[in-house]
C-alpha cells in the first residue's frame, strides 16, 4: 500500500469518525433540549401525558352528547336537499340584528324536523357530556360527526329566528339554550379542532340573544337558562384546552418517531424539532393563559442553521387563528352573559344597575373581560336601557 493511499484512508477514516462524533454530539444535545423542554411543562401539570386526551366516560343516559347526535339524525332535511344548502343559506341570511321573516323553504325544514328540536331541548337539561372521539389516534377527532352537530347547530338557530320573527320570545330563548348547550358539550373535548367547533357554535348564537335582549321581554325562567348556559360554557377557555390538546398529542407522535428514527443526523434533526415545537407552544400558552392584552402575535424566525422548515412554524399561522378566535369568543361570550345579567337584575328590582359590580353575586359569579383590554366590557346607562362596549362589538338595549 503506498504512502498516498494510507494518507487517503487515514484522512477519510478521521472525517467518518468526526461526523460519528459530531452526529452522537448533536443527538445528545437535541435530547437534551427536549428534556428539558418536558421539564419546563410538567411541573405545572401533566399536560404531556397521552391520558389528558381523553373525557370521562359518561352513561348513555346522561351524556348530552350523545342525545344531540340523536337529535342531529332525525333533521329532515327534505325540503332543501343536503346538509350544505342549509349552511350555505344560513350563512347567507341578513344578521340577527334585522328583521323580517326566514324563507319559506327554511322554515318548513324548521316545520319538518319538530322530532330532532325536541330532542335536543331534552339534551340541554343533562349535565355531561363526552363526544366520545379518539383523540389519540387523530388530533381533530374525525370519528366525530362534527358536521352533524354542526347542521343542528342551523336548525337551533333557524328556530329561535322563527320565534323571534313570530313574537314567541320564549320558544326563541329556548331553543337558543339548546344551542348555547350544544356548544358547552364541546368545552371539555381535547382537541383544537373541537374547540373551533364550540367557538362557532357559541358565536352562532350569541348574536340571538343579543337581539332577544334588545327586541323582546323574555320570562325570567327563560333569562335564568340562558345565564345557566352561558356560565356552563365560560371556562375552560377555547384556545387554552385546544393547544394543551395539540401539544399533548404531537408530543406523542414526536416520541414514537424517536423511537423509529435511525441513529445519527437525522434523529437530531428530529429531536430539535421536536424540542422546537415544545417550546414555541408553551410560549404560546403561557401568552394565552397571561394577562390581557396579550402581546401581539408575530412568528419568529427560524434560526439560520435550520433549513428545513420545522413542525412549529409550519403550525404557527393555524395557531395564531385559533388564538384570535377564542378571544372574540371570550368577549362576545362576556357581553352576552352581561346583558342578561342585567335583564335578570332589572327583573328584580325594577332598574339596570349603576355600575356592573352591582350584578355580583347574585347575577354573575364574576365580571368577564374585554380580551382587547384585559378590563370589563365598557357599561353606560342609556334612557331606561343601557350599551356595553367591547373590543369592536357595541350593542344596546333600549328599555
């Protein structure tokens, strides 16, 4: 063997060893920032733990789940076709805050399904709930008939529409507390699709009790529901559970992955992502369950040295929407529990109060927030009604 050709293997034998031991390095490191990133989590709670993604099982007879999707099968939706024309013409219709009666075809679905309407009254006096998804196995909970629920959620609100149009206050406010539970059963499911799904739920109705409020004298029992429901659904809030749920289950994959994954660059790319995506969502969280207002949502830049775009920023816009959106659930929630707050005092004793502490606490355990200020929704006494202000939302009550 010459000497040119031992140098060669000397040389390329060093540079093998180098990356072996620059790869071991890189591993252990990227390990390491992954420990340390459960660690950071864990003490608090068990967040991470797989067993967090799953409800309490709850009896048949008992579950409010379970009686909507039972009311969600008996919709006939004949007089229109599908499931999608029904949305489509729900979405379509004026706001809430106009008048005028639904179509005909939209209220004949109204007329046709009486079966499914009373079924899910009967749903919204059971106390638990479980939409029994398997959020272990995927995230969104698929297995879940999201758009059933989410048709009956058009029904309920096709038929508070038709008693406010018809002057049937209370038939109104009942079947807006059927929607109001509809979108409390979802509170405790884990995961952030689930909790979209409450959001619009809730946000679907919200607007109807507003026009309740400013149109019509609800009877006290009904007012009494309406405020049963809406502190049913106040906590936990939506973007809280959703990411604790998307942590916890891509956490997982990230660990059955490691287990998988050869040994070497690719395992430390891996395990930095991993550590990465841990990180980024903790500082969400801590933002989210922080002080409000929270600070402004801007993605941080990748560090140089990655190339590949990792799970976190890939997750990052989705996220940031989740955010946004349960704080404007958060505070169309806290207006709507105010104003009927306020009805149930004046019910009482004849006046809208003078300043909002007055309705604690007997009218509300506690004053909700404006997400946009971290203070209460702004109050003022208007005439023999009153306006509250949040964030860009502003609606009064006349008398």
């Amino acid at each position: 063997m010459t000497t040119r050709l031992r140098r060669l293997l000397v040389g390329v034998s060093a540079a093998v060893l180098l990356l072996v031991v620059m790869a071991g390095a890189l591993d252990l490191w990227a390990m390491r920032r992954v420990e340390a990133a459960v660690a950071r989590l864990e003490p608090s709670e068990a967040w991470l733990h797989e067993g967090t993604l799953t409800v309490p099982a709850v009896p048949e007879g008992e579950n409010r789940a379970r009686a909507f999707r039972a009311a969600a099968a008996l919709i006939d939706l004949a007089p229109l076709g599908d499931q999608r024309t029904l949305g489509s013409l729900v979405r379509g219709m004026p706001s809430e805050r106009e008048t005028g009666p639904i179509a005909a075809d939209l209220r004949a679905v109204v007329d046709a399904s009486r079966g499914a309407l009373r079924v899910a009254d009967e749903a919204r006096t059971r106390s638990r709930s479980n939409w029994e998804g398997d959020y272990l196995a995927d995230a969104s909970g698929s297995r879940v008939p999201w758009n059933g629920a989410r048709t009956l959620s058009n029904l309920l609100y096709l038929a508070a529409r038709r008693g406010l149009d018809d002057g049937r206050a209370d038939d109104a406010a009942l079947a807006m507390a059927a929607g109001l539970a509809l979108s409390a059963s979802v509170r405790h499911e884990p995961s952030l699709v689930a909790q979209l799904v409450r959001c619009a739920f809730g946000m679907q109705h919200f607007g109807l009790v507003q026009r309740l409020l400013s149109q019509t004298e609800p009877s006290k029992a009904s007012l009494d529901e309406l405020a049963r429901l809406l502190a049913e659904d106040r906590e936990p809030r939506p973007s809280e559970i959703g990411l604790r749920a998307e942590m916890t289950h891509y956490h997982a994959v990230f660990v059955r992955r490691d287990v998988a994954a050869p040994w070497g660059f690719a395992r430390a790319w891996q395990r930095l992502d991993h550590a990465r995506y841990l990180e980024t969502l903790g500082e969400l969280l801590d933002i989210q369950m922080g002080p409000r207002p929270r600070p402004a949502l801007e993605p941080p830049a990748p560090p140089r040295w990655l190339v590949l775009t990792g799970t976190a920023q890939l997750a990052l816009p989705a996220l940031y929407r989740t955010m946004e959106t349960s704080d404007l659930f958060t505070t169309q929630h806290g207006l709507v529990e105010l104003g009927v707050a306020l009805r149930r005092y004046r019910l009482d004793h004849g006046r809208y109060p003078d300043e909002l502490p007055a309705l604690m606490p007997d009218f509300i355990v506690a004053l909700p927030i404006d997400a946009s200020t971290g203070r209460p929704p702004v109050y003022t006494r208007e005439g023999t009604g009153f306006r509250l202000r949040a964030d860009a939302l502003d609606w009064g009550v006349p008398r």
